[in-house]
C-alpha cells in the first residue's frame, strides 16, 4: 500500500482582542487592549496545527498590523500552500520568502502552525524537532509599565514577594531623559540587590538623548538599554555600545538573521532580544540565535506580547538554547485578563515552564476563542 501524503487542507485566521490587565505604558503607545492573530491549519489526515502572529500598539510599533498580518495570510501565504505537503516545512518556508518580501509576522504565525502539526503527528515537541531541549524552566522577567514609579514599585515588590519575577523590565522613552533616568533610580533603589532592572526606550531617543541617558542609567544601576534609539541607526547604537559598560540590546532592529548580520558586522550591540515573530519564525529566530552566539553576544529571549499560544512556540524554540545569558520575558499571558490556552503555561520561583507534550505542548480553549474573536465580538453587536 502507498501511504498518502498529507496535505494542507485549510488555514483559518482570527484576529482576537484581549483587555490588559492595566495599561501597558510605552514610548510610542499605552496598550490596553492586545490583539493577537491566531492561525489554526487543517491538515488531510485529520491533523490540525495552531499558531500565533502578533505585534504591539498597531502600527506604532513596526510595519505590520494585526490587519496586515491577517490579510497577508489570507490574501497571499494561504493560496500558496494550500494543497502542498503538511511535513514540507522548509519547503513551505522557501516557497512564501520567495512569494512575500518582508510580513515576518505573518510569517511566522503560519510556520509556528506549519512545527505545531508536524510535531503532532509525529508525537514529539516542537523543541524536539529542533534538537532537543536542555532547559524545561528559564528565567522570566516582568515589565513595569504602568506609567506610575509609585505603581510600578509596589508592582515589583509583589513580584519578588510572590516568587514571580526578579527581573524588571521599565519601559521609557515617553518622558525628558533626566525625568526618566529618576524613575529608574527610584525603582533600582526600592528593590536593591533583589532584582535586575533593564530599561526598553523602544526607539525613543535621539543620539544626544540617549548618550545622556546611557550614562545616568548606568550611574543608578541599570544593566541594560533596549532599543535606545531608531532601528536604523545601527552608527548610533555602534557608538553607545562601544562608550558604555551598560548592555546595549537590540530589539526593533533585529528582524530576522539578515539584520543579526548586520548588527554583528557594525558591533551595533552587545545582546539580541531574540523574537520569533519578528524574525519571520521559529526557524528564521534559530538562525538569529545561531549568528549572535557565534558573535559571541548575549541572547534574550523576547516577547511580542503574546498569548500562551505564541509564548509556547518562544518556549519550545529557547528551551533548545544552552546559554540565554539574559533570560526571557516570555510572560505575554500574564499581561492579559484571560488566557486562552485550555492549560495555561505555568509561572513560578522566578521562571516561566516550557510546555510539555506534542508540537507546542498547548492547546486552545474554544469558549474564550469565541469569546475575543472579532469577528464574532462585531456580528454579537449588529
Ligand atoms: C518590546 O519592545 O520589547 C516586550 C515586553 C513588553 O512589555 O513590551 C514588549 C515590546
Ligand atoms: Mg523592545
């Protein structure tokens, strides 16, 4: 008998939009919504494959939008690969990079549903197909955003009390340097050698700004600057790693291995905060992480926001890599009133746990899928 070659059937998009648990304050947005898009793949055999995109704020963050990542999908990654082979991962991967420039979130959102299947059906995790994890725990930093040092620092104190998080991540940018530089101090001041405070500008400063702004973090203990200025301007982000003992990570301007490339080449960063929606996928993130640690950079595992969904496909990439010398922020779920997973990814003694079982280890809860979809939310009110 000639087995059958699996197939993909179908690809369904959603976009959801889920409350905060407070607003998230950052440089250029204050979230009070996240809106994730959620991928669920069908496949000939029964098999079924789910997988997230998601961005921050809009348009405010990067080039694509919750929008543009579904219709990207929908409008031309879909049509391409309806009827190809489910296991043909790297295949499906070259196929959409030839047919789609650029859309790296909705990229990835496909391709996590492209592992998620194949490992299902090939009952082994997703961290499994890339290796073999080493880690089933790592380290998870929280964000304090809440636009209030007062807020923010009783925020932190419970944190640490409950055992949560014991790394801060404060976001800045949106306030003058000096006013800033306060708020870090204060924060790095209540909790002491208790925690690590780093600061994410998100692209906020200018050059002149940020020389300011790196040496008054540094005087009050900050580790390290995320993104202090425009992605583009890896000159600027060259001079200030080089000036600074401070850790200069980059965020907006790492998108994809192109840019890992790049950044390595011009010394434009002393870590990676390492995305697989940004790089285009968990395979595309694997690449990054393969050219900073040849570079000898320090990696960090890095969140666009997600829900447990796109959090799980983050772990099962991260759990594989032995030296995350920065830890993760992988605590998207956190963030938001509901978690959509059927089993929430599980938050304790300072780390976040890499989920066990099949392809990413998770699986939906139908009931709030319904319940944050958007289309089901606009057909509810007409
Ligand atoms: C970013 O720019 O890194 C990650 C954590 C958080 O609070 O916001 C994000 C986005
Ligand atoms: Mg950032």
């Amino acid at each position: 008998m000639v087995n059958a070659v699996t197939k993909i059937d179908q690809i369904e998009t959603m976009i959801l939009d889920i409350p905060t648990i407070r607003g998230h304050v950052l440089s250029m947005a204050t979230m009070r919504v996240q809106t994730a898009v959620l991928v669920r793949m069908r496949f000939s055999d029964g098999s079924e494959g789910i997988g997230e995109g998601t961005t921050i704020g809009g348009l405010t963050y990067g080039p694509e939008s919750p929008e543009s990542i579904q219709s990207a999908i929908d409008t031309y990654i879909t049509p391409a690969l309806l009827g190809r082979s489910a296991d043909d991962v790297n295949g499906a991967l070259q196929l959409v990079d030839h047919l789609v420039k650029g859309n790296r979130i909705a990229k990835a959102a496909v391709e996590i549903a492209l592992w998620d299947g194949l490992g299902k059906r090939l009952g082994v995790s997703v961290a499994q197909l890339f290796g073999g994890a080493v880690h089933s725990r790592l380290p998870v930093a929280w964000t304090l955003a809440s636009g209030n040092s007062e807020t923010d620092i009783a925020e932190a104190q419970e944190m640490i009390a409950a055992r949560r998080h014991n790394i801060f991540k404060l976001k800045i940018g949106k306030r003058a340097v000096a006013e800033d530089v306060a708020h870090v101090a204060r924060i790095k001041a209540a909790v002491g050698d208790a925690a690590s405070i780093r600061v994410d500008v998100n692209q906020a400063w200018s050059l002149q700004d940020a020389r300011w702004g790196l040496r008054g973090l540094q005087d009050v203990g900050c580790e390290l600057v995320e993104q202090p200025v425009r992605a583009r301007y890896l000159n600027a982000l060259r001079e200030l790693t080089r000036a600074h003992e401070i850790a200069v990570m980059a965020d907006e301007a790492l998108n994809g291995p192109e840019d890992a490339v790049s950044i390595v080449a011009r010394g434009a960063a002393d870590v990676f905060a390492v995305k697989v929606a940004q790089s285009g996928g968990i395979k595309r993130a694997s690449e990054v992480v393969a050219i900073g640690q040849a570079a000898g950079l320090g990696l960090y595992a890095g969140t666009m926001l997600e829900t447990g969904l796109g959090t799980a496909a983050a772990l099962q990439l991260f759990a594989g890599i032995e030296d995350l010398r920065w830890g993760s922020e992988l605590f998207g779920p956190l963030l938001l009133t509901e978690d959509i997973l059927a089993t929430p990814i599980v938050y304790r003694d300072f780390t976040v746990e890499v989920p066990q079982g099949a392809g990413l280890g998770v699986s939906l809860d139908p009931d709030k899928i319904d319940f944050f979809r958007r289309d089901r939310a606009r057909s509810l009110k007409t």
